[in-house]
C-alpha cells in the first residue's frame, strides 16, 4: 500500500509538472516513453523508473530548447523592418553598438539578408574577446548584403568582401555607408566566382588570411565542390573558418561530409528552432589527410 500511495503522489507531481508548464510538449513527452526499456521485470518499479528517467530527459530537453528560442529571439531582435513603402527596400540592424541599414534586392538569393548571417554576426559581436577581429586579415565568401563584413570590419578587422560580380554594386554601396568614417580599416569589396581563376585573383602565396566568413553559402545550388575547392585554397594552416549553415535538403549533410575530409570540424553553436548551426574550421594536417 505504501509502495501504491508513493506511485499515486508521484503520478500526481508529474500531472502538475506537465500541466502548468506551458513549454513542456505533451506529444514529445509521450513519444519518448514509447520504446522505453525497464531495467526490472517488476511493474510497479518499472513504473517509477519511467516516470524519473524520461520526466528528467524531458524536462532537460525542454530546457534546452528554452534557451535555443531566448537566444534566437534576442538574434532576431537586431533586425528592424520599416513599415512605410520606400522605392528602396532596405532594413536596419544593430550590432557593435551601431545601426546598420542594409539595402536589399528581391531579383536574387544573394541579395536578402538570411538568419544564418544574423547568427554570425551575434556570434561576433558577442564573442569578441575569444576571436578578436581587431587588425585581422579577414575575407568573407558569399557576401551578399554585407551585413557580416560591416560587423567584423566595425570590429575592427581588415576585411575583404566577395561575391559575384553582379552582386558587387550593392555590396559596395551597403559597406561604404555603413563603414565610412566607422571603421578603423576600410573594408574591401572584390569578385570571386567560386573554383574560378583562384590562382590569378586569389595567389596562395598572397593568402593571408586570419578568418574565413561564411554564413548561408550552403543550398541548392551546382557549385558546392568549386565551393570546397574555394574554402581550401584560401585557408592557411592557422586560419579559422567561422561558418553559418542552415540545413534545408540532403545536399547540406554531403556537403558537410565532404567538408570534414579536409578540415577539422567543430560545432560550436546551434539553434534548432532555426535549423542553423555555427561550426568553426581549421585545415587539416595535409600528412594526416
């Protein structure tokens, strides 16, 4: 009878716990008690065994993805859409204590500013002792708008931006006014079609570069190995790759496969609510490759 009143008290807890919690998800709660595996044959223990184990993976699941949205909410707070109609559709964001307006296109993928880009440049701003930007030589690939080099140039950094050339105008115009008179280095804008004339426009024996930034240059596109082949051969042994990717399709779980036959691959960040994940990068020991 003590052992039933105990399961009935206990039951109850969990009544409560689930009830009155309202980011608890009944149906993921439900799910992982399905296939559960009892260490005793005896039912009343297998029962409190349940109920301790899941209840605590749930709860430590459910923790989890509070912290994923209060992070990804306070990210998507930097972003500020006008609601007037202007003949120039344009946004404005705030990093690094400044803000930023960006000037976008709707003719092309690499001239809307993405999440991924705002996870980056999140991760910049508030990670800036850990990788310091000041003075570093720092190229991003896919540029697009420009939002991640005007933040690592306000940082401080020596920035290169690239993209294609029918992308450069409004790349160019979006760092000139958003940099000028700002930074303490004056950003750099040029083309790079990606595993196109990388020995001409990009010599390694000019390489120098202390950071590679990416955010979002991962998606149904046909250039993923001239992608690879870019990554490779501007990235030096010391230099850091700091790369945004929002997986959609299973072209991106290939692509990261791939990547990690070159270079050593770390998670250092995700958002689940996103679908985005930060990874850091270093060459690989070319012996060990």
């Amino acid at each position: 009878m003590e052992i039933l009143a105990y399961i009935e008290s206990h039951l109850q807890i969990v009544y409560l716990i689930i009830s009155h919690l309202k980011s608890l998800n009944i149906q993921k709660f439900l799910r992982l008690s399905r296939n559960a595996v009892f260490p005793s044959s005896s039912f009343l223990f297998s029962w409190i065994y349940l109920y301790n184990h899941y209840l605590f993976l749930f709860l430590s699941e459910t923790r989890e993805d509070y912290d994923d949205k209060q992070v990804v909410t306070e990210i998507m707070a930097r972003c500020f859409i006008p609601t007037l109609i202007t003949t120039t559709s344009w946004e404005s964001f705030h990093f690094i204590g400044h803000e930023i307006r960006i000037t976008e296109a709707m003719d092309c993928y690499g001239a809307v500013v993405w999440p991924s880009a705002l996870v980056l440049c999140y991760f910049l701003e508030t990670n800036a002792k850990q990788y310091n930007m000041v003075d570093k030589n720092v190229i991003e690939i896919g540029a697009g708008t420009g939002l991640v080099s005007i933040v690592a140039s306000l940082l401080g950094a020596h920035v290169t931006a690239t993209d294609l050339p029918e992308l450069l105008g409004n790349l160019q115009y979006n760092i000139s006014r958003n940099t000028k008179m700002k930074s303490k280095h004056l950003p750099q804008v040029k083309e790079l079609s990606w595993g196109v004339a990388l020995d001409t426009n990009f010599p390694r024996s000019s390489n120098n570069f202390d950071y590679i930034l990416a955010a979002d240059v991962v998606y149904a596109h046909p250039f993923l190995e001239e992608l690879l082949i870019t990554f490779d051969h501007l990235c030096k042994e010391t230099t850091i790759i700091l790369w945004a990717m929002k997986f959609r399709l299973e072209k991106e779980n290939r692509f990261v496969d791939r990547f990690k036959e070159l270079f050593d691959l770390e998670e250092i960040s995700s958002f689940p609510s996103l679908n985005i994940k930060l990874y850091k990068a270093v060459k690989k020991n070319r012996r060990s490759v």
